[in-house]
C-alpha cells in the first residue's frame, strides 16, 4: 500500500469517527429529550421516507380526527376506555382526557399522575420531550380541540418512560465518556501504525546514508515494502551497490597502475641494462677486436630496436586503455585481407624454416566493417608471439577462415609447446608471459595478445585461446559481417 493511500484512508477513518460519534452522540440525547425512536423518525426523517404507518400512529391520527371531528366522542365514558385499552395494547401507553381545567378521564395506569402537571391548553408540541411527573418519567403527547359546548379540551397520551430514561440516563456518560476514549485510541492507533509504517523505514535509510557516509558500503539495504519509501530504498541500494562496484574498480585500477609501472620498468630497465654493458665493455676495450665491436654494436642495436617497439606497444596500449586510440573503420573483404597478409608473411619467413598454410571456405561471404591497420596488428601479433614460443625447428603456421552465423570466424594454430590449462585464461592479461622464470630473455613485452584482445574488442568481436601441452595453441576471434551492423554502431573515435 502506498503512503498516499496510506495517509488518505488515515485521513478519512479521522474525519469519519468523529462523524460517527456526533451522530450516536445526537440520537442518544435525542432519546434522552425526546424519548421515543419513532419521534426521532419523524424528526430526522422527511415525510417521504414515512412510507408504512405503525398501529400506533394510525391510532393517533384516529384519535386525532375523533378530538377534531366527534369531540362528543371524548365524553363517552365507555368509548374513552375503548381508546386507553387500545393505547394500553400499543405499549406501555395510557390516556388521560382534561375538559377546561377538570380531567374527566384517567386511565387506571396513571392513578399516581399528578394532572396539575400536565401542559396547559394551548401549549403546541408533537413530540414532548421527556418529563418527571412524581418522580416518573413519562412521554406526553397533547392534542387540543373543542367540545361542543366551546369547551377547551386537551388529551393527553401519556407513554412511561422510566425505563428508557433510566438507561439513557445512567449510560449516556459512560457512552459519551466510551466514545471519547474510542475517538481517541483510533487516531492514536492510526497515527501510531502510519507514523510507523514511514518513519522507521525513513530511520533505516538514515542509518544507510550514515555507512555510506563513512565508506562502509559492504552493509546491504533491505527493501521491506513497495511503496514510495521502499522504491526510495531500492534507489538507495543500487547506490550503494554501485558506488561499491566504482571504488572496487578505482583500487582495482590503482593496483593496476602499480602494477604497470613495476612491469614497465623491469621491461625497459633489462634491454637498457643490457645496451649499457655492451656499452662500457667498448669504452673499457673489452671489445678489442673488429669482429667483436661489430657483435656489441650489432646487439646494442638489436635491442635499441626491441627497446623502441617495446616503448611504441607500451604507448599503444596505453591509448587504447584511455580509449584515445582513432579507428577508421571501413568495409573490408577479409577473406582477400588475409591471403594478401599470409602471401606478406610468407615472403618474410622465408629462408627461415616456417610454414605457412592456409584454408578460406570459399562459399561464404566474408565482408566485414574494421580498421585495417588495427585489424593487422591483431594478426601481426597473434603471429609473432606463436613464433616466439615454438620450441621446434620447423615451425608451422595454419590459417583458416570460416563462417559462424552472423561472424567470421578466424583461427591460427602453432605446432608449439602448448600452454597449461591453469595458464590458457591469463594470456591475454598484459604483461603475461608463458614462462615467467624466463623473463625478457625471448624479447617482448607481454602486451601483444593484450593489444590484440583490446583491438578485437573495440571491433565489437570476441577473442580467445584454445591449447594442450605439447599439441599445440590456437588463437581464435570473431567478427560480425557487414550485414549485421552498421558503421554507426561501431565507436568512431579520432
């Protein structure tokens, strides 16, 4: 339920108790002044809503037309006792018949009645209230009229009341006092249940905002309800869950940072390391030989150069981290990129005991939207770091392209040493190397599969590695063909 619901239904039970309790209020000292249920009737009722005619008032109104029409009637003796033995069967109801100032009936039931009491002709009222007459209360309607002789004549019917006086009387206060308390406990209930129902989820997030405030983000929001305050709740929960995940990501990144700047001075440090021993072994004569200087310069440019493209990955990889690195993507037959990459590669290798294969499904369409250069550099290194790590003397490279639903599909397999199950999901990571203990000693830098996973990403593709000990690695990825996207979905960034 909502709180708005909440507090509109709080709001009517608030207006409508008190509405209740005026009107029991008001029937109850109508009963006490009035007497009689009918009476209330026919004073709270309009004539309308009279539709059936009690015994009783019919013979009120027959009464009534006798004192107006017959008044000679009301000398009769015998027909004023038929009229009281009918009112006697109606209830605890008597008639009393007064001529002038002299009362010339009294019905036996009203013996002890002091008429002195009675009202005086002339005195309107339907509906008397209630009246002690020697100490009895009693209920007395009058109707005037005239005997033939000009006579002012009244009749009374006089109803006992002592009953309902007495009740009314007695428990008009507990009543009255009874509602009070019951006005009271309901809007002291009400308020209590709706003030609860807001303040203590209102207290909770009050004590979340405070963890969060003082970083203790491990402490879980528990949404107890539906409403406004619950979804306010959720709200908070996701905050927290997701300021949580962006802390966890800034130390993860720190970390990371720490650790790349530990990898990239032990990598630049080992060739430098290297070119300046080879350095001071010149200077100090060592290299007292012409042969011997062309072997310390030859290897003091051999790592020049693996130094410079050490430092050309490292600033690669870091515009790709800060996705600062342009694409210039453009529809590409990758089919005929990779023959004319492969027919390059074999050109390069040759003389050197690598074998090159290759195998293109030629039914397929392979046309797909990339970055040539980028896309070449993906495949550059997959190569390079296969060739690195075969421990055979002929070294063997296949290729093959296929089609895979909507994707391309890309292999390279190696007749390599293989990679251990524990290993294959790290290969990718930056800095990883196969053989750790080994260290530098076979050049790179450990970026060049991590480039190759970022490049594949940005491409929107997906990269991986399949591999046994001793059977060899393969290196896989996906691209989408050019009809499954458009180049506005890639991120063209410059």
């Amino acid at each position: 339920m909502s709180i708005r619901l909440r507090l509109i239904l709080s709001y009517l039970a608030m207006v409508l108790v008190p509405i209740l309790f005026v009107v029991i209020s008001a029937l109850l000292v109508a009963l006490l002044f009035r007497g009689d249920i009918n009476e209330l009737r026919n004073i709270y009722l309009p004539p309308e809503h009279h539709k059936h005619l009690s015994e009783k008032d019919q013979l009120y109104i027959n009464i009534h037309k006798v004192a107006l029409k017959q008044p000679e009637r009301l000398l009769d003796q015998n027909n004023l006792k038929k009229i009281d033995n009918q009112l006697n069967h109606t209830g605890d109801t008597a008639l009393a018949v007064r001529k002038g100032n002299q009362i010339i009936y009294l019905s036996p039931k009203l013996k002890g009645l002091d008429t002195r009491d009675l009202p005086v002709f002339g005195l309107y009222g339907d509906a008397e209230p209630l009246e002690q007459i020697d100490e009895q209360f009693v209920s007395i309607k009058k109707m005037d009229f005239y005997f033939p002789d000009d006579a002012e004549g009244s009749l009374f019917v006089v109803t006992n009341a002592n009953r309902l006086a007495t009740f009314v009387r007695s428990s008009f206060p507990i009543l009255f006092v009874g509602l009070i308390l019951i006005l009271i406990v309901t809007n002291g209930l009400l308020t209590y249940f709706v003030s609860k129902s807001i303040i203590l989820p209102v207290r909770e997030l009050q004590k979340a905002a405070k963890h969060m405030r003082d970083g203790n983000l491990a402490v879980p929001i528990t949404v107890k309800s539906k409403d406004e305050l619950g979804h306010l709740a959720q709200g908070f929960e996701e905050m927290r869950i997701r300021l949580k995940e962006s802390i966890e990501k800034l130390i993860a990144y720190e970390d990371n940072r720490k650790e790349l700047v530990a990898n990239i001075s032990h990598d630049l440090k080992t060739p430098i390391t290297t070119i300046k021993g080879y350095i001071e072994g010149i200077r100090d004569g060592v290299a007292n030989s012409p042969e011997k200087q062309e072997r310390y310069i030859q290897t003091i440019y051999s790592k020049s150069i693996e130094l410079d493209k050490m430092i050309d990955e490292l600033f690669l990889y870091s515009k790709l981290d800060l996705q600062r690195l342009p694409f210039h993507f453009e529809e590409i037959r990758f089919d005929h990129y990779l023959e004319d990459f492969v027919e390059e590669l074999r050109f390069e290798v040759e003389g050197k005991n690598v074998v090159v294969n290759m195998d293109i499904d030629k039914s397929e369409d392979y046309c797909i939207v990339a970055d040539r250069e980028h896309l070449k550099r993906v495949i550059t290194n997959v190569v390079e770091n296969s060739l690195k790590y075969i421990d055979k003397e002929r070294k063997i490279l296949s290729f093959r392209l296929s089609s895979q639903g909507r994707n391309i599909l890309f292999k390279m397999s190696d007749n390599g040493p293989g990679i251990s199950p524990q290993n294959l999901p790290l290969i990718f990571e930056r800095f990883y190397r196969a053989d750790q203990a080994r260290g530098t000693a076979i050049g790179g830098s450990g970026l060049g599969l991590s480039i190759a996973n970022r490049i594949i990403e940005e491409h929107h593709g997906a990269i991986w590695a399949e591999s046994k000990l001793g059977q060899g690695t393969t290196i896989l990825f996906t691209l989408k063909k050019a009809g499954e996207h458009h180049e506005t979905d890639i991120d063209h960034r410059g």
